[in-house]
C-alpha cells in the first residue's frame, strides 16, 4: 500500500485561520501556537517486557520503550509513552510505513502497530507563561519542578482529551484528536488574551 | 473532587476515571447450568455498603487502563489499589472481599469451567 | 480629575489610616456624589461622609446600616456597576473604591429613605417563623399565580444585570501546592514563614487587599518592640521574596471539598476603574494541596437585643478598623455593650480619637482587667452587669435603654434609664471560623471555657491555626500557627522547622464572654422589640423561641423553619447566638443541641467565576470531519450526532428541508448518492486471539470469516439487550477492522477494553481507535461503480472480482484507499476509506467524476429515509436497551453454535422469547400522506375509554419519495403475529388518530436485487 505521505493533503487544521491578540502591558511573555503537521504517527501496543521488541524500537527510533509519564523526544524520532502495554512514536513524514513494516515482520510474539498519523493533530506551544496558560483548562501539576522537560501525560485540556508533552521550561506539544484540534486551538488562544498570543497554521 | 491513584499514570483528578463499580463479580460461563435466579446474582445484584467497598475504576481519559481500589464510601479514603485480577492485601479490603454475599452465590461458582481445573478470570 | 472633586467626608480624621490621601476618589452613591480615597472600601467611604443607612432588610424593609468592615457583612448589600457590568450582593465592606464607582441600595421601593416595604415591619407580628410555609400552603395555583410573584417582588436580595449578558470575562486556573494557608493574618503570616523555610510550595491567600488580618484594625500592640504593623510589613516582604511562595490578596477560599481540593475565588480587576480587556474580572482557582493551614481567625458576634439591627449599631471591631484602617469616624457619641474584654479596646481608642464614650455597658458583674481599669481612669462610665434592652431611632440609633440585670437569668432587675448615643460597639464574643473546616468534614467541639465552637479532628490533611483553632491570645495564637505551618510542610513532605514566635506585647485581657443567651427585656411577654439573631433573613430572638414553641427542636429543623444562617453569608454571625437561644429555650447545653452543617460556598461566589471561559463556543466541542468546510460551501444545513457536526441535508434553490431531502432519495436510488460517513466508529483489532474476542462480543461467528470479507454483527450487553451494530471486515489473519454507530464509538471501545482488562485479559488482542485516521465517504446507488470506474480504480470492481460484503486495498484517482462493498441503501454501494488527509480530496474527485452519473450529496437525514425504506435499524432509535435481537426479528444472527458470547445466557431466560414482547414491525398508513409522528403511540380501537391500552411506539417514521408513501417502524407488542393487522394512533390537540396497518419492516426492494445495482 502506498503510503499516506504521498501527497501532502490537508491537515488537522487546516481549515482554521491565523488568530493573533496583542501583547498586552505588563504581560508575562507572549504565547506562540503552531500548527506541526504531517508528523507520521505510530500507535504501539507491545508488553514492556519484551526485550527483543524494545531492541528493535531502539533501533528504529534511537529510544529505548520510555517509562510511565515520560516521552523520549531527542532526535527526529520521539517515543511517548501512553500506558503500561502502550506507546506513540512519532516519526518523519513517509517513515511510518517502514517502521511498521519493520516491526510487524519481525516476529515479536504479541505486538501491534496501527497508523495513527491522520487521527492526531499536533500543536507547540511557546512562551514564558506557557505553564500558567495551560493550566487555565487542565488540572495536571504544571509546575517546572514537577513536569519537568521530557514528561509526557495524556489528561484533559478543557473538555478535550490529549497528550501533553513538555519540551523544555516554556515549550509544550499538545496532541490532540484531530477533530478536536479547532476546538483546542480557540481554547488555547483564548487562554492566551492575558498574555498576548500568534497561532500560525503550518 | 476525589484525588485517585492510577497504578500507572499516578495521582490524578476523579474527572479523568469512569467508575465500573463492584470489583470481583466473576461471570458465570454460559457451559454451566444455573437458574434465572441465580444468574441474576451476577447479573443484577450489587452491593452498596456503607463503609469498604471492593470497586473498579478506568482511567478512561488516561492510560485506559482498568484497576480495582477499595474505598471507604463513607470517607472517600481510598484504602487500598490494586491490580485487576488480583485480590486485595490490606485487611479491611480483605474482610470486604472475604464477607462479601456473593463469595457463596451459586454464579460465582459457575463461573469456573465445568470440565477444566483452572479458570482465569480476572474479575474473581 | 477633570471633574470638580467633591468634599471630602467629614467623619474622615485628618491624618492616620491605610488610605492614599494623595489619590482622592469620587464615587456615587444612590444617585449623590460623594469623596472618598483610594484604599477605602465603599462602606469606610460611605461612613466617612456619614452615610450609615445604606440597605433595607430582606424581610422587614428595616432600615440597615454597616454592621462589620468585612466579608461577614450581613446589611451591606449593594449593587455596584452598571448596564452589563452591574454586579448585584456586592458587600460594601469588601468593596474597594475608585473613581467613578456606582453603586446602589438593595430591597428598597421606591427610596431607600421611604420604602414602602418597611409597612411589612408594621405587620411584623403577621411574618413570624414559618410564615411563608404556614401562609402560603395552598391551594396550589394560589402559590403560583399570586403568592410567588409577590414574594418574588418582595424580597430577593439585589438584581441580576437587566440584559442577562455579563461583559466581564471570568476564567479558571487549576494549581497544586503543597501547603495552602487560607487567611494572611499574623497567624497566616506565621504559618507561611514555618512551611516557606523547609522549600514546599506555599500559597497563601487572603481575601483582603492586603495582608495582615484583624491586626491592621489594632493600634496598640507591638511585636518584637515595633508596631504590629511594621513587623507585618517586614514578614510580607520576605514572604514575596520567596520563589517557592505564592500569595494571593482579594482571595477568598469559598469550597473545600474531598482530597484537599479546594475553591479560590479571586477578584482581579474588581477593584479598578477600568477593566482590561486581556484580564478576567475574576479567577476561580481549583487548587489541589497536600497539605491545607485554616488560619482565618474569628468572627465577632452580635449581642442581641432590641433594635440591634438599626444604622449605628456596629461590632466593636469593626469600630476599630474604620479609625484604624480608614481614619473614619463611625460616630461621635458612642456606647460600648460588650459581654468581654475586647470592646474595651474600642472604649479606650474612641476616645484618644475624641470620640464621647458616654458609657460602656457590660453585662458582668465584676470585669477586671488592664483593660477595665484604663477606661476607668479615663472617667469612663462602666455599667457593669447591665444590659441595653432597647435601641430607639427611626433611621439611625439614637438613644439606648438600659437596666441592670441578673446576670445569670437575664431578668431586668433595676429601673431602665436611657443614654443618647449615634454609636453603639457591640461585642458578644468570639467564634472561630470553623466554616470551612466543617464543610471539609472536620469535628467541632464545644469549648465551654472559651464559649465556642472550635475544631477538634480533621477528616482532610487540615490543620486549623490560631484564632481559627479557638487560641485568642495573640502569642499563643503565633506559636500555634508556626508550629502548625511546620506540622503541614512536614505532612506533605518537607523538612520543616516551627519558626521563633517574636516577642509580642498586647493588652492582657479576658476574650472569655459573659454566658447570657437569653434577651434581657422588660417588656410585656410577647411584645419585645425585635432583636434579629440573623440579620440578613431578618430572624430574631422570637422567632426562634416560637419554633420551639412550635415543636421545632432539632437544630436542623429550627434552621429551615425559622430560615437562621440559611442566608448568603451562611450565619457567620448569627449561628452561636441562634444555638445560644435554643440552649436556653430547650434547656439544654449547647454541645447537645448540636450544630448544623456549613455548607458550599463559603461565600457568595459570582455565577461567571465558576463557569469561567466554558461560555458560548468554548462551552462545548464541536467535532468536525475533513470534509466540513465543503459542505459548509454547499449549504448543508448541520445536525448534531454526539459531539459531530454532520450534514444534514443539502438545500438547493430555497428548497424545504422536505423537498431537498426527497430529492436527495430519489436521486441515490435513480442515478448515485455520496455520504459523508467519516464520523462512524473505526476499531483496529490486532492479535492472535482478535477472530475469538469477536466471537464473544457478537452474537455471530466472526472467527470463521475468510480474510477480506465484511460481516454485519450484533453487540448484546450481558443482560440479552442490543448495545450496538456494525460491520466487521477481516484484513488479515489476525487483523479486524470494527465499525460502529457514530454515537456509540467510544462506549464501545471502552466496553471492549473492559471486557479484554477485566474479564478475558488471557485473550491476546490489542485495540486502537482509527476513527479520525480514515475519512469514510460513501458512494451509493445504480450508478456507483461506473463512477469509481471513471475515476480510476486500480480493482476490478464487478460482482465477481468485487462481492457485495468484501473488502479490497486499491488505489481511486491515484489515491490509495480501502474500498468495502457494504450497504445501508439497499443499493450498490462502496464505502471507501482514505487517510483522513486526502480525505476532502478524494471527495472532491469523486463529486467531479460523478457529475455525468447524477452523483448528489445526500446528509444523514436522507440516510435514514433510505435505510428505513429497506428496514434497516438504527441502534439507539429502534432500540433502547430494552430490545433484544429476537424482537427485532434478527434471531438468525444469533448463534446457536457458539458456547458463549455477551448476553448468550440472558437470552436464554424464557421471557426473552416471550410472544408478547415489543416485537419490530413495519407500519403503514392509510393515507400515504400521513407521516405519524416518531413516538406516537398505537392502540387497537381509537374510541376505547382512558387510559387506553397500548400496543407500543413508533421508532421512525419518514415519508419515501421513492414509494410515495410514508414508510415506519415500531414496536408494538406481539407484533410480529399481527401483521396485516390495522392499528391506530391517536393525536393530541384534537387531531383525527391515524389508521394504518401492520406489514413487514422491508417497504423497499424486498429481495434485494438492487444490491448488485
Ligand atoms: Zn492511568
């Protein structure tokens, strides 16, 4: 089967427009959201102890199965982990076809990858006060000292589910289903007034 | 709003768990013959004490994953969480599970294969 | 200013307060302008130009004036703002002023001078306890047409904005901490500095505009040898300089609910002139501690006797922070009533500020004191074991009576004599705020030494320090606090260390109040003045003495009956005086009578704080498909299904929905339709144990279908009821695609995945949801293949290369796709999936390619006339958990094979089987015109007498223009024996009932023909 990245195709948002509100005085920082599309990812179900299964991810991703609550995120390929048996890897354009093929053929015992890669968008969030804007619509421990870069939870932004991933101190990824991510992008933005906000499309 | 401990993710807000309410039900497996009535007991019956309560919980907006806890309804306090599949360790979970009506019902005996030696279900 | 300023108020002192004399403000007050400054509150402005009237009671229409300087105001209820912007309830002692505030008096018509109301204080003796439940019983329509709207005028307390638009913005922000300390009075102050110095994250917050509690309304105590005041200032600034603290003025902590979650309501730009637009008026923040420090100190309790309740007539305290806090003087000629030492204070500060104490009435017998003693020195007259029996004056207190008493009975034991007095300083003792620790689920316990409630144990990780914790004394209450800061950085974690309690030097005194809970009067029984026990409900001393009267004697009821503490400050002041009387009353102790809940909130909270930004557009998802923005261009009209936004129908040319939604029919059975399906559930099953899994969860056999064929299935729940359909197509050898209703999709992954965790988890299977990774787009109809086949499809797409109930990978237009031949027409009919991204694309191709063949876009409301027409059910419409597969006359899905499967052995129960069953039928009318409505009911004879016996209902009902009939299903009971049958449905609103027959649920191409097109 011919993979999905063949032509570029809409994304998860492309459907919404640029939305800006100014930086207002004495605002904490300004707060960028962008659109990073076309990521191929990979929905892995696999038991954690699987060892030649996580030698084979380690070859393909550069990152060994990372523990609860944690993405390994160094490098063109980030791992996620989702639950106990349950991993995202997020990958390149056109890459998923090849590391699902790599791994399907490999004769793991009881592991499955599904493509995923249109049934997610995917959102970066940038700012100083990128903590206290996401914690306006989600009820996790955003502190810097507590999700520190590297964690990676899925929870509840507003009335949507995602995957929140923190990148460093002020920079997030916000994964959510694509036919949330209209929803989430007016809800980040509109959380963002306080501080000013840009959100470029891709 | 209850603070509950997913085995997995860690601490989080009762808005991201569904509740499956009674833990340990087993299903009678349909090879056993048993009447409407007692099926019922597996079908119908829940208990709803005052007090430990033997429980199933899904951290639905989470890992997916489902769990069993005890908690006291009386308090909230979550006394003890535990594997699903598994049986609870701390005594007054223990207690709940070991006095609970069920345990002598005709359709948690049925729900052990007729022929074979072994069932598992993790509900039991 | 540009504008002229008004003169300043000429009860303000000259120098001395918290206020900024540099920045005069200007506000109005019922229409007149007045001055104040910044840093006032509304109500230390209003007494500064010696406004004391500002309110009238809720039941009474009495006049009310400024009781406290705090949150605990009962009276001051103002509304503030205007237009959108009008906030009604607002308390003029929180109220912080600046220029150009507005406000108004509340339950007052037409002035707040003559109020026609008031004439209900005439008829006082008509509104005792239990008024409204004794007047207003019956008869019903009564109540509704005529009591209700009086009542509704009546009282109430404040308006909502007259547009019902807020133009505020409110938000809500979530933080976890691992000590809360609520309230930032000295006690605050001291917790903080214990659990900030061992690294915890620390928030404390208060609900003034600034910190320091009780001790910024106190001159005359020091601490470590400087002025309180200065030491405050100096722990504040260490505090602020800390990273791991967070503090929050303008705070107040108004729910605390179970695992230490607790409710903040802060007002962020209440306080200013102009509100920014970037900024929420207020911010409710949901916080989660380890660890919770009640530091909020006491509340000072009203005496109570006659005309208690008359502008004037003010808490000792209170008294203190207006000279203290705002340099207002409250009055000029005052009489201090007091049960303990504290009021002294206020004695001794009214008169360095030459105010006249014209007397202090104590109700002991023998008070001595430092403080005492002082007041005496100062020629101050102290009436000791006396009491005031009465307040005169008609809009402000104006003279007192007084006698001696017996101090243990209350009897009126000397001859009354009266003083004038515009000021009276009451202090009936002190209650510590246990609010929030009770509505957490904390004991109290009765400390008869001090006479209060205070708290004993905790349910939550609390600690209650200070004041709070019944320790009055400023010292010990230090000490408690440091130690009790320490004890909750150590409970959630940290090593802590108490920090040293400073020296302290305050006057020694008995906080301990007179214990007199019964009202001094020398009145002819049953005509004593009003003395209110709760202000704001307008309940005295009377009404709760003729509750017991009345039988009334759980405090939970005596409560309810006389409304005491049921009003929006939830009897901060009122409840330990209320208990009081009913000790008295019942002649029992007060620990046995007991004491009622506290209760959310704390206290009032604004409606657009808790609902925060989930307003308008962010009050709920909308989930859209790829395709959404050409349907938009097309001129869907939308419906709901779940959270989707699903085409509707496609009106053309000012079509009817009726019209446009025939023709859509029409042209999928003539020529072809497409369908935007990509909101149907989509499941990957993968393992070894997937084919076995489908077994169990479908009442047919899934493991037995070859790789590459689709098969239609149905879920029972365990008790035998449908819970869901769809097809499930075999990809691979381990490899299952499941469809599922479009509402139903994520119940049933979850119901999947319970199943798989907790019932079978030796099954090897792993599901995950592909719903948004596929946009589905149907192509229905006679001429569907021809247009894949213009399209280019790499498949052959005949009869024999392609079956109906298959499934093929192939490239449409370059695009690579997953066609599945399945059908919910009954025509020829692909449904083809694509990676969601070329899903739009693909759509387009399809609608270009299909123009020769008369491709239209049909919406979800053709798609029911078409399936409907064929019989086809829709779970949740023909079903509602109370059907099971053999009503609907789908017993041949039902494996007789399988050992097992969900619902296997809940079918077996004979009733199951039972003829008389709501069993699915089709029905057709008489007048193929006649559309009867979804729900209706059927009956055997129209003209049988109420109630009549009914058959069952309607589950759809359309009109098909195909047929040129009205095509329905329904259940009715015994159905499928009735065939043939006529039935009828009776109308409301005097409509003739519809007669129709009973026929089989397949009006359309009964044998199937046209599915191979
Ligand atoms: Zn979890």
């Amino acid at each position: 089967m011919v993979s999905s990245a063949v032509l570029p195709g809409r994304s998860a948002l492309s459907q919404v427009a640029a939305i800006q509100h100014p930086v207002p005085k004495g605002s904490a920082g300004k707060i960028t959201i962008k659109e990073a599309p076309f990521h191929d990812l990979i929905n892995l179900r696999c038991q954690p102890d699987n060892k030649m299964a996580n030698a084979l991810i380690k070859k393909l991703t550069s990152h060994s199965l990372p523990s609860a609550n944690q993405a390994a995120q160094a490098g063109d390929r980030a791992v996620i982990w989702l639950g106990p048996d349950e991993w995202l890897i997020m990958a390149e354009a056109g890459a998923a076809n090849t590391i699902m093929a790599n791994i399907e053929t490999a004769n793991l015992g009881h592991v499955a990858t599904t493509e995923v890669s249109n049934a997610y968008g995917i959102l970066t969030v940038n700012g100083k006060p990128s903590r206290q804007m996401l914690a306006k619509h989600c009820a996790i421990d955003l502190d810097a000292g507590v999700f520190t870069s590297g964690t990676a939870v899925q929870t509840i932004m507003g009335h949507a589910g995602i995957i929140l991933i923190a990148t460093d101190e002020n920079s997030f990824t916000v994964i959510g289903r694509s036919s949330f991510m209209p929803y989430l992008v007016a809800l980040l933005t509109d959380a963002s007034i306080e501080y000013g906000v840009e959100y470029r499309p891709a | 709003m209850l603070l509950i401990d997913c085995p997995h993710c860690g601490a989080r807000d009762e808005t991201e768990f569904a509740c499956g309410g009674e833990a340990h039900i087993a299903r009678p497996l349909a090879e056993n013959t048993i009447s409407d009535a007692e099926f019922a007991e597996y079908l119908f019956w829940r208990d709803n004490p005052k007090g430990v309560f033997l429980e199933r919980w899904c951290h639905t907006a989470g890992c997916r994953r489902w769990f069993n806890a005890a908690r006291d309804t009386v308090t909230h306090e979550f006394i003890e969480i535990y594997a699903m599949g598994s049986l609870p360790k701390s005594k007054a979970a223990k207690d709940a599970y070991a006095s609970a009506w069920r345990r002598q019902t005709a359709s948690e005996k049925a729900a052990k294969p007729a022929q074979k030696t072994s069932g598992k279900g993790a509900k039991s | 200013m540009n504008i002229k300023s008004p003169k300043q108020g000429q009860m303000r002192l000259s120098d001395g307060g918290r206020i900024n004399r540099k920045n005069p403000v200007s506000f109005r007050f019922d229409g007149k302008t007045f001055a104040g400054f910044e840093g006032d509150t509304l109500a230390s402005a209003l007494l500064a130009n010696g406004v004391h009237l500002v309110g009238r009671s809720f039941k009474y229409h009495r006049p009310r004036g400024i009781l406290t300087a705090g949150y605990d105001e009962p009276n001051a209820l103002v509304e503030i703002g205007q237009g959108n912007q009008q906030a009604p309830n607002i308390r003029a002692t929180e109220a912080m002023l600046y220029d150009g505030l507005t406000a108004k008096s509340q339950n007052r018509w037409p002035t707040l001078g003559f109020d026609i109301g008031a004439v209900n204080s005439l008829l006082g003796r008509f509104f005792p306890a239990g008024f409204y439940y004794k007047t207003f019983m019956f008869p019903a329509v009564f109540w509704k047409n005529i009591y209700e709207p009086i009542i509704r005028k009546a009282a109430g307390l404040g308006r909502a904005a007259k547009d019902h638009h807020d133009a505020d913005r409110y938000e809500k922000t979530h933080r976890h901490t691992d000590v809360l300390i609520v309230g930032g009075g000295v006690s605050g102050l001291m917790a903080a500095l214990s659990a900030a110095g061992s690294g915890a994250r620390v928030m404390l917050v208060d609900d003034a505009n600034e910190l320091g509690g009780w001790m910024l309304s106190e001159n005359n105590t020091t601490i470590d040898g400087k002025p309180a005041l200065n030491w405050i200032k100096q722990t504040v600034k260490a505090l602020e300089a800390m990273s791991n603290v967070t503090i929050l003025t303008r705070t107040q902590c108004f729910g605390y609910m179970d695992h230490n979650f607790l409710t903040l309501a802060e007002k962020v730009t209440d306080h200013l002139p102009q509100r920014p637009d970037h900024l929420p008026r207020q911010r409710m923040w949901k916080i989660r501690a380890k660890h919770v420090v009640l530091a909020q100190g006491n509340h000072e309790r009203p005496l109570i006797f006659g005309g208690n309740d008359k502008p004037g007539v003010m808490m000792a305290g209170a008294v203190r922070s207006y000279i203290n806090c705002y340099a207002v003087l409250p009055g000029r000629r005052a009489v201090i009533y007091t049960n303990n030492d504290d009021a002294y204070k206020t004695a001794l500060l009214l008169d360095d500020v030459g105010v006249k104490v014209a007397a202090i009435v104590d109700q002991r017998p023998t008070p001595s004191s430092v403080l005492v003693s002082q007041a005496m020195a100062r020629g101050m007259v102290v009436h000791t074991g006396h009491a005031v029996l009465d307040a005169n004056g008609t809009r402000h207190v104006g003279t007192l009576k007084i006698a001696a008493i017996n101090p243990k009975t209350g009897d009126v034991t000397g001859q009354p004599f009266y003083i004038d007095a515009d000021l009276v300083a009451m202090s009936g003792g002190f209650t510590p705020v246990v609010n929030l620790h009770s509505q957490a689920r904390g004991k109290i316990t009765w400390d008869d030494e001090q006479v209060c409630f205070r708290p004993s144990d905790y349910h939550e990780a609390a600690i209650c320090v200070g004041a709070c914790n019944g320790v009055f004394d400023l010292k010990g209450a230090m000490t408690d606090a440091a130690v009790g800061g320490a004890m909750a950085a150590m409970a959630a974690g940290f090593t802590a260390e108490a920090v040293m309690t400073p020296a302290v030097d305050e006057p020694s005194m008995v906080m301990r109040p007179h214990v007199l809970w019964k009202m001094p009067s020398d009145a002819v029984k049953g005509q004593e003045p009003k003395a209110f026990v709760d202000f704001q409900n307008d309940v005295t001393a009377s009404d709760i003495k003729l509750a017991v009267r009345e039988g009334y004697h759980s405090v939970e009821h005596v409560k309810r009956y006389t409304t005491n503490g049921m009003a929006t400050d939830q009897g901060k002041l009122s409840n330990i005086n209320a208990l009081g009387i009913l000790s008295d009353q019942l002649g029992k102790p007060i620990p046995e009578v007991g004491t009622t809940t506290f209760r959310y909130p704390y206290t009032p909270t604004t409606f657009g704080a808790i609902a925060g930004r989930d307003i308008k557009e962010l009050f709920d998802t909308e989930r859209l498909t790829r395709m959404d923005a050409w349907h938009r261009q097309h001129g869907a009209e939308f419906e709901h299904v779940g959270q989707w936004m699903r085409a509707w129908y496609y009106p053309i040319d000012g079509e009817t929905m009726e019209e446009a939604v025939n023709r859509e029919v029409k042209k999928t059975r003539t020529h072809a339709g497409i369908l935007d399906a990509s909101t149907l559930g989509k499941i990957d099953f993968r393992g070894k144990d997937a084919g076995e899994f489908l077994d169990r969860l479908y009442t047919n056999m899934f493991s037995t279908l070859k790789i590459g064929r689709c098969r239609y299935g149905l879920m029972l729940k365990d008790d035998g009821m449908v819970m869901d359909d769809g097809v499930t197509t075999r990809l691979g050898e381990n490899h299952y695609h499941m469809t599922t209703t479009t509402g139903g999709a994520a119940n049933v992954l979850s119901w999947m995945e319970e199943w798989l965790q907790t019932e079978w988890p030796e099954l090897d299977v792993y599901l995950t949801s592909v719903t948004e990774e596929w946009s589905v787009t149907t192509v229905s109809g006679p001429n569907a293949r021809k247009i894949l086949e213009a399209l280019g499809c790499s498949v052959s797409l005949t009869d024999d290369a392609f079956p109906f109930m298959s499934y093929q990978d192939a490239n449409l237009a370059g695009l690579p796709v997953r066609i599945f031949r399945i059908s919910f027409t009954g025509e020829l009919s692909f449904e083809i999936n694509i990676k969601a991204r070329h899903g739009l694309a693909l759509w387009q191709h399809l609608m270009k390619a299909g123009e020769p063949f008369g491709l239209t876009p049909y919406g979800t409301e053709a798609m029911h006339v078409l399936r409907a027409e064929k019989g086809f059910i829709i779970v949740g419409q023909e079903t509602d958990g109370s059907v099971n597969p053999h009503d609907l006359g789908m017993s041949w899905i039902v494996s007789k094979k399988k050992s097992d499967f969900i619902g296997k052995r809940a079918l077996e129960r004979k009733s199951m089987a039972l003829n008389n069953r709501k069993q699915l039928v089709g029905i057709k009318t008489e007048d193929p015109k006649a559309i009867i409505p979804e729900g209706a009911h059927a009956v055997l004879d129209p003209h049988q007498s109420y109630p009549m016996e009914m058959l069952g209902q309607v589950t759809s009902s359309y009109y098909s223009p195909v047929l040129g009939h009205s095509v329905a299903m329904a259940l009715l009971k015994g159905g499928h024996a009735m065939k043939g049958q006529t039935v009828w449905f009776p109308m409301i609103n005097g409509k003739k009932p519809i007669k129709a027959v009973i026929t089989d649920t397949v009006f359309y191409d009964p044998k199937g023909d046209r599915i191979n097109g």
